[in-house]
C-alpha cells in the first residue's frame, strides 16, 4: 500500500538561482496529485527531488514517516513515467516491463505471469515481442507505465507523460491513467503544464509559480475560486477589467459594476475577472428582469470563433478585447453576425476581485 | 485497441503490496557507492601514471643534474648546450619551416578542396572524399617512400624521365610529403566547418547584388574562418611532431623529431633527448592550445538551421574545380600506386617484371611484426574504446568529484606529440620493477594513452545522444551503475564503440613516433620495421611493408561498413570513420 509522502520546508538551489522556496504539503495515500504550473516554475524539480535525481538543499522529503533525503532512487522503490517515455530501445516490450523485476531478482516464472498482467492490464497483448521503434507514441508510452508498475512501486511520478503524444491518445491515455490509480489506488504525482490534463486527473491541484505553491486544491475549487489573477488566468481563461473604485463604486471607464464581495477591498485600483462561459447574453441565456440593470452592456461582435460546443465571441469593452462562450446550441438561436449588436450580462457573482494583475497578457 | 486495455484490471487495491521479497539488494547498492568514484580514481591513476609520470621523466632529465630531482640540481645546461650547437638549433629552425611552409600550402589545397564539396555541384564526390581520406589507412612515411621512388636519385622521373640531377631529398621533400599526409586530417575540419554554415548566407548576399568575388571574401571566408584556424593549426602540430616522413626523406636535413631520436639512438644521450622533447613541446602545446579555443568557436558557429542544399554550379566553376580535385585526388592516388607497385615489381624503375620476393621480409621481424602489430591493435581496439566509453559514461552522465580535472588530463593526450610520450616511457619505466617494460604491453598502453582524447571526445559525444531520461528510467526500475552501463548504455553505444575500435586500431597499425622507442630485440611493430628496412637498403621490402598494413587497416575498415549497415547507421566512407 502507499503510504503518506510528506514534504516538509523544501527548497532547491541551483547556484543562486531558487528553483523551489520552501514548500511544504502532505499527499495522502492514494492520492491523485498534480503539480501545475508554466514552464521553469519548479514543478519538475520537486517531481526529480521525490525521485531521488535531485537532491534537496534545505527542508525534507518523508515517506512513511522516515526521511529518505539521503535514500538512493533505486531504494525508493518509486515508479517514474517520462516525457520521452524513456523506454529501452535495445530490448523488446517484454524486457522492458520485466527490467525492473530482474533488477528485483524475481524467479523468471514470476516475472512472467507479472509481465502478462501488465500487458493485460494495458491493452498491449501481441506486443510483447515489439521494439519501441517498432511501437506508436501512445503505444510506448502505456509500455513505460507498464514498466514502472509493474514494480508495484509505492508511489507514481509522472512528468508530463502526455505532452510528447498527439490531442487523441493524449486523451485516450489520461483516461487510462486515471482508470489505473482508481483501480491500483495508488499515489500517483503528475507533473504537468496542461491546465485541462490537471483539472481532469487530479483529485488536488498544486498551481506552482516562481518556485512556490499559489494555491492547493481540488480541481473544481481552483477552476470557481483562483485564489490569484494569475490563476485565473492560467487554468481556464479570464477576462479582465482594471477597475477603480470610488465611494464603493467599481468603475471600468465610463461604465460602472456592480460586483459581489467588492465592499471587502479597501484599494483603489482593483481587477475584475470573468469567465467567458459566465457572461449571459440578455433575453438569450438570462431573462432582462433578473439581470442588475448596471451590469447590462451593448457590445458589437468583432470576432466569432466555432469551436464546436462553444462559440467564442470577441468583442471590445472599454478598448479591451474580451471574449464570451456561449453554447453552440444557444448561440444557433440567436445566429449572430460581425457587427452585429449583442446586450450581455456581468453576473455580480460571476465576479473575482483581485488587487494585483499578475501581467497584461496581449 | 480502443477501450480494449481497461478490461483486464483485476489486480484490487488490497492485493496491491510492495513485494518485499523481491526488494533492491541493499548490498549491491552499497557496493554500487563504490562504482563511479573507483572509476574515476581509476581512470585519474591510468592518465598520471602513464602520462603525466613518463612527462615529469623528461622534465627532471632535461631541468635536473643526472635527472636527480631537487633544487640544489636544477641546471640549464642542457638548454644551453642546445641552443649553442649550431647543428641542434638548426633542427629548430628547419622544423619550424617545413611545419610553417606545410600549414600555409595545407590550409590552402584543403579549403578550395573542402569548397568543392560542399559549396559546388561538381560530380564525384564520394570519390573525392574518399582519395582524400586515403592517407589515414597508412603511416606518415608512405609519402616519403613514394615521393622517394618518384623523385629521388634514382627516381622514375626525376632520373629516368626527365634524366635531371636534382633530387627531393630534404626540407622539399618534407613538405611535399607532410602536405599529403596532413591533407584528410585539415579536410574533417574544413569540410565539418563549411557544411556548417548556412549556404543561405551565400545566397542572400548574391540577392542584395554581391558579385560572386565579393560573396567568397566578405560571407564565405569570413565564416569559415575559425575552421581555417583550426585546420591550420592541427596541420602545423602534425607536421612538427611527425617523424616517419623526415626521417627516410629528410637526408641531412634534421628536424626536432629526427634530433630527438638521433641524440636517444644514436648518442645515448637521454638528457639531450628529453632536453629537445620539452623544445618540440612547447609549439606543439601552443598550437594545440590555439586549436582547443578555436573548436570551441567553431561549433558555437553551427546553426542548426544550415541546410546543404547548392543552387547548381556555374559550368566553369565546375571544370575547374573538377580538376582541381582531380589533381588533388591523382598526387595522393600516385603516392598509394608508387608504394604498392613498387612492392611487387623486381628493381624500381629497371627491372619491372613482377615478383612477390620483397614480402620475403628480410630482416628479423618480418610477418611476426606483421602479427604483434595485429594483435596489438586489435588489444589497443578494445582496451583504447572501452576504457574510453566508460571513462565517457562515468564522466557525462554520473558527474563525479573532479570531472574537470579529469576531463583536462584526458584531452592533455592530444598536445603532446608521440615520440615524447615514448621517450617519457622509456625513461620512467626503464626499470626491472615494471614488469611490462620490453613487452607488447607497454606498446598497448602508450598507443592507447597517446590516442585518448579522440577516443573520449567521441565517445562522450555518442553518449550525448542517449536521452537522459533512459538512464533514469533503469536507475528507478533499480539498474545499478553496472547493470546499466552493460545493458543498456553499452548496447545503445555498439556502433559508436566499433567506430571507436576502428579508429584506435588503424592509429595502432600505422603509428611510427609514439612507438619507436618502444620496441626491443624481442617486439618488432610492422610500422616500425618499414623504417628498420628502409634504413637497411630494402627499400621495396619496406614498400611491402607499408602496402601489408594499408591491406590489414582496409579490411578492417570493411569490418566496420558492413557492421555499421547491418546496424543500420548511416555512414559516409572514412569521414565518419574518424
């Protein structure tokens, strides 16, 4: 069974460069973790340092309440799936997923019924005397998880095992690795860039930047309440309004909101982030007498983009370019047209209120 | 296969236990501690005491009364003698000469030829490159035995032809012979720099309306220029290091690398020996430091986005650098002709009637030479890629304590020219306590140690090519450094490692000035017994000599093409081969 991994003060230098402040966190037995975050945020670094690649500079790694800091990776007894799936080209399926039993000195007859079931168990009989190169991306990749489960390691990294493969298989495959931890229950820590890949997987989300956790928690939590302008943006997408605010009043130019929670923030200068899904088109998706009247704005459509169930609306507010999604079936009512004029809604509620702007993205 | 491998999950939570049974041996891993830095210290040791001590040899003979290291000792007495006899300092002079003379004409034959290959349509070329890379397969006195033949007093055209007294004996015919033997080494450079740079370039500024002229010295020279350093500066270490060629065409005309051996051999006088050995030192170490630095710059100028693809030549550029090639190709094609011809015919240039009695080897060695250099290579093959592979591994991919110094002392090889490294041996191990002193052993050892950095610098950049990932992916299914090195990374070099053979046994069969001092009464080196029956007067026989060794290295070369075809890497004749 896996056991609680535990993360306590970490921190990671390379020279003068801090790869990973401080971090602390406990994954639970069982869990399905996933580390998100853009490129050069840590994320990979805390992933080698689980694994024994990396060693930490200050703080601790725990497992099953024994520090293994100094534990070499081999001891780990971890499992790891690789970007570039890392599978040995000089040995066929089979000898890939038996190399960490013979490692083990497991009797060959054991070996084998293990290397059948991990075969089974990933769809990938009548390979088994194929070399890697004779194999599709998506077909290597389920042989590395093969090889790293069958080991029935402890614990599960992946790093970005998906971002080498095609949309299709990528999807195909997390639903695969999602089906294996449920049924394994086993720990399982992903490491990925893929903000949608995160939210689809993860029972808990880290959202990391600059080598620091922004915030920890379950995908539907991060998606309905990002803590930080940044997150808002990174998982999902947002629309952003630099507002001021007077005698309680959020002005966005000439316009004024009216905005839930606003009366918490003592700034001047505040940012209001909606969710294209989360703008009502009037009359169309929310009837005019339940909307606040404030909030109501014509906008002309500059853009339309299909996307099939959504259609993705550019329009300007203000000068700023801002998108809203409707659904497909919503917007085939109304069938709007470049120029044409639309009424749309800001929900109060749909609102979040930040202080900062993490960078006025183009 | 869709939906198809969800079916079959019957392993449950509860059965899911790690299998302690079978867990990672705690004492393989703590043995494993020991693996890297055993290696390291290994490999530190093998280059101290086979390089750096056979060098502190010749520094305490050369700066130490009675080679007596200690301060009360420290003398410049034997510099002093050098540097007032007029006959020894003139070896100076003359070895800066030629060496001067045949980098210029090197650096310049090889660009246009390098030119040819990569910037025109001109057809042939895999032939070209090819004859240009001959030279490789055959040691540095090839060309003089040739050049001998053609142009020497009984020459074939020099006397017989042209019925003229002058002869090519000297500093003439040690240039000629150094440039075609310098030739293949200055074209890998060239030719790696210009399929490097960008023909775009070429292209672009002939767009703006540059006139062809203009394009070759504003873009093209410009661009190449860090390989033309490169180049001229490896051609100018091989040829003052190099000591087969001067010494059967050089006549009274001596160089550092003859004075050496004349002072050893002839005079007994070591100190003398190692005292010249520190003079010869310092322009080799010069020129390779400045190479060293150029390289480096050479690869920071490789784009990845140059593409080989030549807009078609004009015809007359064509036409003439066809010939140009041609006459290139045709000097070296004569000089391999000469040789083995010359070996099969009764008396060069009278009697031309065939006979195969000059490979009735005359002198002691003979076919025995022929075998312990076989076996010697085939020992330096192994040994010199192997040590090299894993010295790479352990260096690139485990990054031990001191992998700088390491790295330094494993480059250092390339600096100091051969016949000092031998007469180093000689003078360090010299003594009844080296066992393998006078054996086939120490000929092994030095010829590897003298071709180490080739053979590291190519292994690592294999090694390079091996994703990381793989490494770790063994190493977290719990792959020790062996069973990693041995199943994975080993067998994912073999190509690499048989190329490295190749090289390191062609430079065993042909190499003359690392090994010369090192053979004895009992171990004759077929290299060595081509200058032994040179000097006897069996001219011919050494000819048959030199054309046994071009056969054996052929063949081998062979080996390696159809290996690497069976394998299936993509090979281009020699060049790659190097």
């Amino acid at each position: 069974m896996s056991k609680k991994l535990v993360l306590e003060n970490v921190s990671k230098h390379f020279g003068s460069l801090i790869a990973v402040n401080n971090v602390s966190l406990d994954i639970m037995p069982g869990e399905f973790l996933c580390f998100l975050g853009p490129s050069g945020c840590g994320k990979t670094t805390i992933l080698r340092m689980i694994t024994g690649f990396e060693q930490v500079t200050a703080g601790n790694i725990i497992y099953d309440g024994k520090i293994i800091n100094d534990v070499i990776p081999q001891k780990r007894e971890f499992g790891i799936v690789f970007q570039s799936y890392a599978l040995f080209p000089n040995m066929t399926v089979n000898q890939n997923i038996a190399f960490g039993l013979k490692m083990r000195k497991m009797p060959q007859k054991l070996i084998d019924e293990r290397v059948n079931e991990m075969l089974g168990l990933l769809g990938l009989a009548g390979w088994d005397t194929h070399y890697p190169s004779q194999l599709s991306g998506g077909q290597q990749q389920r042989v590395a998880l093969g090889r790293a489960l069958a080991i029935k390691p402890s614990v599960l990294l992946l790093d970005e095992p998906l971002s080498a493969l095609d949309a299709k298989i990528r999807v195909r495959l997390r639903t695969v690795i999602k089906r294996l931890q449920e049924e394994l229950g086993i720990t399982m820590i992903y490491v990925t860039h893929d903000q949608e890949e995160a939210l689809a997987l993860a029972d808990r989300v880290v959202i990391m930047r600059d080598g620091e956790f922004r915030q920890i928690g379950s995908p539907f939590d991060i998606y309905k309440e990002p803590k930080t302008s940044f997150i808002a943006e990174f998982v999902g997408t947002s629309n952003f309004l630099t507002c001021t605010k007077k005698n309680g009043k959020i002005q966005f130019g000439r316009l004024e909101f009216v905005a839930a929670n606003s009366s918490d923030v003592a700034e001047e200068t505040v940012y209001l982030a909606i969710r294209p899904e989360n703008i009502e088109i009037v009359d169309v998706t929310v009837p005019a007498d339940n909307c606040v009247p404030s909030n109501i704005v014509e906008v002309e459509v500059e853009v339309i983009n299909f996307l099939g169930a959504v259609v993705r609306i550019t329009f300007f507010l203000e000068g700023e370019e801002m998108f809203v999604d409707l659904p497909e079936k919503e917007f085939e009512k109304i069938s709007l047209k470049r120029k044409d004029k639309v009424k749309l809604y800001f929900p109060p509620d749909a609102f979040h209120i930040y202080t900062e702007l993490f960078r006025k993205l183009i | 296969m869709d939906g198809h491998y969800l079916g079959a999950m019957n392993t449950t939570a509860e059965e899911y236990v790690v299998p302690v049974e079978y867990g990672i041996s705690s004492t393989r891993m703590e043995i494993d501690r020991f693996i890297v830095p055993t290696v390291t210290i290994f490999i530190a040791l093998l280059l101290f005491f086979f390089m750096l001590f056979p060098l502190w040899s010749i520094l305490q003979l050369s700066f130490f009364e009675g080679g007596q290291f200690g301060i009360a000792n420290f003398t410049l007495a034997n510099f002093k003698k050098y540097f007032t006899t007029s006959y020894t300092l003139n070896a100076l002079w003359h070895s800066l000469y030629v060496s001067v003379a045949t980098t210029i004409i090197v650096t310049i034959l090889v660009f246009f030829f390098a030119y040819a290959m990569t910037r025109t349509t001109i057809s042939g070329k895999t032939f070209f490159r090819n004859v240009i890379m001959m030279p490789l397969v055959a040691p540095s006195i090839i060309q003089a035995l040739a050049l001998i033949y053609l142009f020497g007093r009984n020459g074939l055209i020099t006397a017989h032809f042209l019925k003229i007294d002058w002869n090519i004996y000297g500093a003439t015919g040690i240039i000629v012979s150094e440039v075609l033997y310098c030739l293949p080494h200055a074209f890998v450079i060239l030719y790696t720099t210009l399929s490097a740079v960008d023909i775009r370039l070429d292209e672009a500024a002939e767009s703006l309306g540059a006139t062809p002229l203009k394009v070759f010295t504003r873009i093209t020279l410009p661009s190449a220029k860090y390989g033309i350093f490169s180049a001229a500066a490896l051609t100018f270490n091989l040829t003052i290091t190099d000591f087969g060629n001067p010494v059967v065409i050089g006549a009274d005309y001596n160089v550092l690398a003859t004075e050496i051996y004349a002072q050893v051999t002839n005079l007994y006088r070591f100190d003398l020996g190692a005292t010249i050995s520190i003079i010869l030192l310092v322009p080799s170490l010069m020129a390779f430091i400045l190479n060293y630095y150029i390289s480096r710059k050479t690869f920071a100028m490789i784009s990845g986005a140059a593409k080989p693809v030549i807009p078609p030549s004009r015809p007359l550029k064509k036409i003439s650098f066809t010939i140009y090639c041609c006459l290139v190709s045709f000097s070296i094609i004569i000089i391999f002709a000469t040789v083995v011809i010359g070996s099969f015919v009764k008396i060069w240039p009278y009697d031309w009637s065939l006979t195969l009695s000059h490979y009735k080897f005359p002198s002691i060695g003979g076919y025995s030479a022929i075998w312990t250099s076989v076996w010697v290579s085939i020992f330096v093959g192994i040994g010199g890629s192997f040590i090299t592979l894993v010295a790479g591994y352990v260096m690139e991919t485990r990054k031990p304590f001191f992998k700088q110094f390491i790295y330094l002392l494993s480059v250092m090889p390339a600096a100091i020219p051969g016949l000092v490294m031998g007469l180093g041996y000689i003078l360090a191990f010299n003594k009844p306590y080296y066992f393998f002193y006078g054996t086939p052993w120490i000929i092994v050892i030095n010829v590897i140690i003298c071709n180490f950095t080739l053979g590291i610098l190519s292994s690592i950049s294999n090694l390079r090519n091996i994703d990381p990932s793989i490494e770790e992916a063994s190493i977290s299914l719990g792959g020790d450094t062996i069973k990693t090195f041995f199943k994975i990374i080993f067998p994912l070099s073999r190509v690499a490692f048989f190329q490295n053979f190749v090289y390191f046994f062609m430079r065993s069969m042909t190499t003359i000035s690392a090994v010369i001092f090192l053979v004895s009464a009992t171990v004759h080196l077929a290299a060595i017994e081509i200058i032994m029956l040179d000097n006897d007067g069996w001219t011919a026989s050494a000819n048959a000599m030199c054309t046994c060794i071009i056969v054996i290295v052929l063949i081998m070369l062979g080996i390696l093409q159809i290996v690497s075809k069976k394998t299936g890497t993509h090979q281009e004749g020699l060049v790659s081969a190097l």
